[in-house]
C-alpha cells in the first residue's frame, strides 16, 4: 500500500470511529434531554422534604426514598468494600495458585449474574427466616453487587503499582503487610477509590434486588428490620400508576437518580485524572 492509500484508509478508520462515537452518543443524549424535559419542572424543595401524598392526592416528594437509598448503599459499603478491597489486595499481592484463580473466576461470574437472582438469593438468606422485608436484606443484596467489582478493579490498579516500591520498602526492613498498607495500598489509593465510586454508581440504580428485599415504604422506616423506601422502588411504583401526578414525580425521581450516578461518575473521573497526572 503506498503512502496516498495508507493516508486514505487512515482517514477512513478516523471516520469510522467517529461515526460510531456520535452512534453511540446520540441515543445517551436523547435520552438525557426528553429526561431533563419531563422531569425538571417536578425538581423541587418539597420533593426533597416531603413525604409520599396519599393514594390519589397531588403534590408530596420522596424525601423517604432519597435517604432509604442512602441508608442502603451506605450500609452495603460498610460491609461490601472491606471485602471487595482487602480481597483485591490479596490477589494481586498474595494470590497465586489454584485457589485465586477460583476467586477471580468466581468474582468474574458474579459480575454477570443478573440482579434479580441476588435479589431472589438475598430474599432466601434473610427475608424468609425474618418473615420480614428489611434494610438489612437490601443492603446485603446491594453489597453482594459490590464486592466482585471492587474486588477485580482493586486487584488491577494494585498491579500497577511500581515493583520498585515494594522493593524498596522491603530493603529497608519493613515486613511485607506494612509494605501493602502503608505503601502500596497508599500508592494505588486513588485508583481504588475510582472502582468503588463506579461499582456505587453501578448498583445505585437497581430496582430487582430491592423488589425482594427492601420492598419499599411510604414512610419513614424506624428499624434496619423493617422494609424502606428507595429511589428506584419508588419510581417504578409511581411509573405503573394510574395517576398523572405520580407520573411526574417519576419522572422527577428518576432524573435524581440519573444526576446521583452522573455526579459519582464525575468524581470517578476527576480521580482518574489526578492519579494520572501524578504519575506523569
């Protein structure tokens, strides 16, 4: 091919690329704008004060689920990234032989189960021998989502830290844990959090696991024993509704929820680039 045909068939390739990314854009944006469209004239205080009107009234807000849905990813967080971290830690530093290689493998099938199994599962573990739904339930279903995500990005971005640490660390007479905590843990810190804020943004959306777990609550839950209200059980309730208002501040709840996800992307993001930078 000479140097004309390989300009034309690079400016192809470019041209492809492009069509694909504006292919791919186009329907996200859409998406974006009808959303903001029907949604942001619902957007305000009393949506974020207010609980639920009764059955056919106007007006109320979600309040209850805004904070259920809080309450949930932080209590899923309080015993899903441990797990996911330290066992991403493990692998990378430690991992070799049969057994990691059941972990990863396992991990990378969990990733792929889908949502409502988890549910289904969680529903079996806790709901049944509780004879209750729960913030508990949900919270364990959300965290079992979390774990295989965190585990398998911390276990990539740990593997970027620089041989030469360890190495040096080592050299000075620091024992192997202190050199994964203090040093390369520390090193990699920003990647990780990276993963744990696309794995939060991943599960903050999900609605099946918590149909069979937090079930949902027009009020405020008192106990981690009782169902609670969340930001996407409550919008699928109002979306099947008979009632135009409920419409509305589905519409309302949903573009919370998807500026939620976009806020935890951009600070995914924002990491990425700090720890890029630093390394450059």
């Amino acid at each position: 091919m000479n140097q004309i045909g390989r300009k034309i068939f690079s400016a192809a390739m470019v041209l492809a690329t492009l069509i694909c990314a504006v292919v791919v854009l186009v329907p996200l944006i859409s998406i974006l704008i009808y959303l903001i469209s029907k949604g942001i004239g619902s957007v305000n205080l009393d949506f974020f004060t207010h609980l639920p009107r009764p059955v056919g009234e106007a007006g109320g807000g979600m309040a209850n689920a805004i904070v259920g849905s809080l309450l949930l990813i932080a209590l899923a967080c309080l015993w899903a990234i441990p797990v996911g971290v330290f066992g991403g830690v493990y692998l990378s530093e430690f991992g070799k032989g049969t057994m990691s290689s059941v972990i990863r493998f396992t991990a990378d099938v969990l990733t792929g189960v889908p949502s409502i199994v988890i549910g289904i599962f969680a529903y079996t573990l806790f709901v049944l021998p509780m004879r209750s739904f729960s913030v508990l339930s949900g919270a364990f279903a959300l965290g079992v989502m979390l774990i295989p995500v965190t585990l398998r990005t911390t276990e990539e971005i740990v593997k970027t830290v620089p041989v030469t640490l360890r190495e040096a660390a080592l050299a000075l007479g620091i024992n192997r844990f202190r050199t994964t905590v203090s040093i390369v843990m520390k090193t990699a810190m920003s990647g990780i959090m990276t993963g744990i804020l696309l794995a939060i943004a991943r599960v903050s959306g999900e609605t099946a696991p918590l149909l069979f777990t937090a079930f949902g609550n027009r009020v405020w839950s008192q106990s981690l024993t009782e169902p609670i209200a969340a930001l996407p059980l409550q919008i699928f309730a109002y979306a099947i509704s008979p009632f135009e208002d409920w419409h509305r501040q589905a519409w309302a709840g949903a573009l919370v929820l998807i500026g939620i996800v976009f806020a935890l992307t951009l600070i995914s993001r924002f990491l990425t680039k700090t720890r890029y930078q630093a390394h450059h």
